[in-house]
C-alpha cells in the first residue's frame, strides 16, 4: 500500500509539475506570435488611412451599447468618452439595469433626458421588464433605456440591440473609458475587409490609478495595489499579446465584453446573446463562428492591438474572486454547450486549437494545479520527492512565467510607450515576478470554485464589480495594502 501512495504521489507531482511548464510554453509562444504581429502593426503607416475612413461615406455607423447597474461612480466619464469619439456616425443607447442608485438621475441631469416611444429594430426576447426609454435634448445621439434587472448582462445588451439603428455594435461596459480614435481604429477591418470582418476587439487596460479628465485618460499610471498591479500585468499579455497571437493563428475565440465591435445582422441571426451565460463575450464569438461554418458564410474575428479601452480591475481578493469564478463558471458553459466543436476540423482553427487549449488548460488548468500542488507537498512531506529536481522543475517554470510577463512589459515598451514613469515599467515587471508566488495559486482556487458551480448546475448569477471611479489628481489609491485572500 505504501509503494503504491509513492507511486501515485510521486506521478501527481511531476505531472503538475509538467503540465504547468507546457502551458507556459504553450503562452510563450503564443506571446511571441503575437508580439511579432504587434510589431508589424506599428510599422503601418497609416494615420492617413484613418483620416479617410473617417472621412468615407462608406464607414459604417455604430451603436455604442452600454449596459449599466449601480454605475453612478464612473458613468457621466463612460459617456463622455463614448459621445466624445471621433467617428463618423454613432449613436450611444445606454440601458439603466435596475440601477439602485444615482445612475440614472446623473444621465438625466447631465444629458436632459426626456421620454420618447422609439421604434423597436428587432425583436429579440428580453426578460427584464422595460420601464422607459429616454433621449438626450441637449443634441448628444443619447438613448436611454430603463429596465429591471433579472442579474444578466446579457439581457441588458438584448434590450440595447432591439433599439439599436446602425449595422455596427459595439458592447462596452459601464466602468470604461475608452481612447478618442478607439472605435475609428478598431472599425478598420470591417472597412477593408466588409465580406469577411464579422467581428473585432481591442485592447483592454487597468484604469485603476490612472489620471483621467471628464472621461479622458490623461496619463496612465499604476495603482500602489498590488492585486491590481499584478492584473495590470495579466491585461498586457492577456490582451495586447495573448489575442493577439490568438487572432493571428485565426482562433480567436473572445473578444472582451468591455470592448467588442460586431456586425448586428449576424448578431439578430444568432437570436442575439444567450440569456444564460456568464461568458457572454466568448459565447457571442464561437456562436457566430458556429454559424458562419454552417451556413457557409465567410468570416473572420479580428483583433487590433492599437485601440486601447481603460476598464476597472478588482481591488480586492474577495471581489477578484468573484469575477475568476464567473469567468471558470461561464466557460464551463460555453464548452458544454459547444462540444461537439471540439477537436473537430470542421471548424477549422477553432475546433482544433482554442476549444481544446481552453479545455485543457483553463478549464481544467485549476484541478491540475490544485491537486497537483497537494500532491506535491504530500511527496515532500513523506520524503519521497527529490528536492533537488523539483527545485529545478519549479523554478524553470517560474522562470518561463517571468518570462511571459516581462515580454509583455517589453513590447508594451518598446512600441506604445504608454506609462511614462520608470518606475511604473519597472514595478510591472517586479508584479509579473510576484504574480507566480500566491497570486497564481489562489487565481487557481478561484477557478476551481467556478468549475465546481458549473458541476453541481448551480444557477449562474452576474454579480456587478464595486465601482471606485476614475482618479482625477494626484491622491493616493484609498487601499494601499492587499488584503488576505479568504
């Protein structure tokens, strides 16, 4: 019995071990594919483009979608920087989801709302009971919607789009700022590529910290909470390298929900988005890529690393938690819902590498590097592990950790140079170091929990993040410390 228990620990132990370097190998090359297509994107000289597909009849509209609960800390800045777009044609449709506090009463105030009987331009199912629409008298393209909240995002956005006119949405959520020439830049690829683009992302920052003026991102700063510094990290080679790569190898599989451009038609299509996911935003995209390979139709998702949109990250472990165990719980979900794509050429791409890597590795990632890790210090504790080795094995794979997130730092660096301050590159790099001590492990427990909810079919809730607002001077973060995880 004893020979086996050092068997079977021994076994867990050096899998764990090795299933954490491969997936950092796996997001090394990844990083660098994607780092080589952001490199060549810089390389485009194409400000004049711009300026022509701004000054095109042919340039799309857009409706910007919005949906909002509880947001009254930060909405009069989302707005002002949605309204505030260089873009030639938008309209914004803001939809109030059974806010209980100010949010709707700032709009009102600031915009002069007042009620209208729009005509509806779909007719997609909404749950929520619609209460009131309201538009803006002071000459912005404002619509707001009042609804009751039923605890999904998604029945927000369905409220938005049975309004929405133009045949471009973009989803963006309440607590973001987004650049000035964010959307120009990110419509580009439905503009020279109309028949394939069906949709397109950009990427997403840490707000937290940075200095911001009615809705305008003066200069980026870090926050001196290292939970979020360490997301601050995560963003960088989640978004600007990670899709980026991703969209390269044409598998990209999410777009973020806090900033996605798709075409509406294809959205009604598919019936809009599911009213019982918690990963919206993945579950839209491998739908419409569904759909496009079976009805035939071309199509490509696109992701262009110039946009930038400035969100909210949690400040807390407590409300971190919640978000990583939406996110497992939603893409639980999304790939039971989806199996039989995975694996199959069918589906080209997608089938055969992104369902698989986010079966295997995020998915089902947190069960490895939960028990594995048990097993480790089990090995360890009964002497039957050598030290020695796994000493090696661990740190080889804290380095290639280190490695991913220094990268990500590097080109962010050397090609957009958005954090002017030294110190803030350097704390970045000190953040991905630190990330793999604590912050990995308990992101794992986290994910877990989400894969565990989705086991036991427990009924999926979105919960809303606190909202801290957009820091206007020079004062410090109100939570200079992180607390305990519990």
């Amino acid at each position: 019995m004893t020979e086996v228990l050092h068997d079977v620990v021994l076994t867990a132990s050096w899998t764990v071990l090795g299933y954490t370097l491969l997936l950092d190998l796996s997001m090394l090359a990844l990083v660098l594919l994607g780092a080589r297509r952001v490199a060549e994107a810089r390389r485009w000289k194409g400000a004049e483009g711009y300026g022509e597909i701004f000054a095109s009849p042919l340039t799309p509209a857009v409706s910007l979608l919005v949906p909002a609960h509880d947001e009254e800390a930060g909405i009069l800045d989302t707005l002002q920087a949605a309204l505030g777009q260089r873009y030639p044609a938008l309209e914004v449709v803001l939809v109030d989801d059974g806010s209980t506090d100010r949010t709707f009463e700032l709009v009102a105030e600031r915009y002069q709302l007042a009620e209208i009987n729009p005509r509806r331009t779909a007719e997609l199912p909404v749950d929520g009971e619609i209460l009131s629409v309201h538009r803006a008298t002071t000459g912005d393209p404002l619509v707001v919607i009042r609804k009751t909240s039923v605890g999904r995002r998604s029945d927000a956005l369905n409220a938005a789009l049975n309004v929405a006119r133009h045949p471009l949405v973009c989803m963006v959520d309440a607590d973001s700022l987004l650049e000035e020439d964010a959307l120009l830049r990110v419509a580009r690829p439905f503009v020279e590529d109309p028949a394939d683009v069906i949709a397109a992302g950009g990427v997403i920052r840490a707000a937290n910290g940075a200095l911001t003026d009615r809705g305008t991102v003066l200069e980026p700063r870090l926050s001196r909470n290292w939970l979020v510094r360490i997301q601050g990290v995560e963003y960088l080679r989640s978004f600007l390298l990670g899709r980026t790569g991703w969209a390269d190898a044409n598998a990209l599989l999410i777009i973020s929900g806090a900033f996605g451009l798709f075409r509406r038609d294809l959205l009604l299509e598919i019936g809009g988005l599911d009213p019982r996911s918690l990963a919206e935003d993945a579950e839209l995209v491998v739908s419409l890529l569904e759909h496009q390979r079976r009805v035939g139709a071309p199509h490509r998702v696109v992701f262009v690393p110039e946009p930038v949109c400035w969100t909210e990250v949690p400040e807390t472990w407590r409300v971190l938690a919640r978000q990583r165990q939406r996110w497992s719980h939603g893409l639980a979900q999304l790939l039971w819902k989806h199996r039989r794509m995975i694996g199959n050429p069918r589906f080209g791409p997608i089938g055969t590498m992104a369902l698989p890597f986010f079966l295997l590795f995020e998915l089902l990632g947190p069960v490895v590097e939960i028990l594995g890790l048990a097993a480790v210090a089990v090995a360890a504790g009964l002497g039957i592990l050598d030290l020695g080795i796994a000493a090696v094995m661990v740190g080889l794979a804290m380095a290639v950790g280190t490695l991913l997130s220094t990268t990500a730092v590097a080109v962010e660096e050397l090609t957009y140079h958005r954090y002017q301050r030294g110190r803030d590159v350097l704390t970045l790099i000190v953040a991905g170091l630190v990330e793999n001590v604590g912050y990995r492990q308990a992101h794992a427990w986290f994910r877990l929990r989400g894969l565990v909810a989705a086991l036991t079919r427990r009924d999926p809730v979105w919960t809303a993040m606190p909202r801290v607002g957009f820091a206007r001077d020079d004062a410090p973060s109100a939570e200079l410390l992180v607390p305990a995880p519990r």
